[in-house]
C-alpha cells in the first residue's frame, strides 16, 4: 500500500468534507428556490415554472 497513514487520513477526510459539502449546497439551493417560488407565488397568484435545461448537442466528429 503507497502513502503514508497522514496521507491515506487527508485524502479520506477530504473525501468525506467534499461529500457533505456538496450535500449542504444542494440543500441550500432547494430551500432558496422553494422560498423564491413561494414569493412569486404569493406576489402573483402563480406558481413559476422550471427553467428547461438546454439539451446537449452531440459531439461532431472532424
């Protein structure tokens, strides 16, 4: 096995801090455009809808 116990303990814990940071943010995000789409809807008695993601375009082959 490479790397020494220091190493193998950093990269796990980085692992693992990455993962709960990613999920804290996605969390976050769902709870702003909840609260955002609240507003509007109290603002004007609509609901907004979702923003479509624009589809990708296949790659072109030269």
């Amino acid at each position: 096995m490479k790397g020494t116990p220091q190493s193998l303990w950093l990269s796990a814990a980085n692992r693992a801090t990455g993962w709960w940071m990613g999920t804290a943010t996605a969390m976050m995000r769902r709870q702003q455009r909840a609260a955002l789409a609240e507003m509007t809807k109290a603002a004007t008695g609509v609901k907004p809808k979702r923003a479509r993601k624009p589809r990708r375009r296949p790659a072109t082959r030269p």
